[in-house]
C-alpha cells in the first residue's frame, strides 16, 4: 500500500517474485507539501523515483 499524506492511498499489487514497474502522478497545487508512506512485506523491494517543477 502507498499512502501520500493529505493525498489518498494507493494500492500497488507488488509479488515479490516478479519485477514490475507502476507509473503514478498526482497533480498537486503550488506550495502544496506531502510525504508518502509504503506497507510491503520484507521481501518486496521499493524504489520510487519523485518529480517536483521547479
């Protein structure tokens, strides 16, 4: 599960005997601050890769 603060929660099906990619993008407003959590069992392995505009 990923969860982004003030945001929503997300679930991303993530077997930990494959390799998948998710693409998600959240259109916030200016000045807008978030954090985001992600709940996965020990053998799945995240990586996240986040876009800010300048």
């Amino acid at each position: 599960m990923l969860t982004v603060d003030t945001v929503g929660e997300f679930v991303v099906e993530c077997p930990s005997t494959e390799v998948r990619v998710n693409v998600n993008q959240l259109d916030l407003a200016d000045s807008r601050r978030g954090r985001f959590h992600i709940e996965a069992p020990e053998s799945v392995r995240w990586t996240a890769d986040i876009q800010a505009p300048d």
